[in-house]
C-alpha cells in the first residue's frame, strides 16, 4: 500500500495560490480536520485540499458547500 501524501498548510496556499489567512479561515470556519499531526505541522490529504479548494471558492460566492 502506498503512503498517502499529506500537504501543510503552507503546501495547500501555495497548490491554490491563496494567501495562508484565507486557507487558514476556510479550514477553521468549515472544521476541516487535518488527517495527521506531525510535530507542530497540520496535515491533510488531496481529498481534503479539494474540500478547502471548494469552500474557498464558495465563500468567494457567499454560500456554503453542502457535504
């Protein structure tokens, strides 16, 4: 079984050329949970990028992503 890639928060606002804050609240605003911990860094997999990646664009839109 291959190891799942996990994406900092850093990785994730660069991959959707957002600044931190906007992933920062995105994530905080939705519960996004990260996937792992390691040391002080939040994790989460490309599932979880795309989720912030639509939520960003539905906050863009003013509404809300339905799960």
């Amino acid at each position: 079984m291959a190891p799942i890639k996990l994406y900092t928060l850093g990785e994730i606002g660069r991959q959707l050329g957002q600044p931190l804050h906007r992933i920062r609240y995105a994530i905080e605003s939705r519960g996004i949970d990260p996937h792992a911990v390691a040391g002080h860094f939040r994790c989460w997999t490309a599932e979880d990028v795309l989720r912030i990646k639509a939520e960003i664009e539905a906050i863009d839109a003013g509404k809300a992503v339905a799960l």
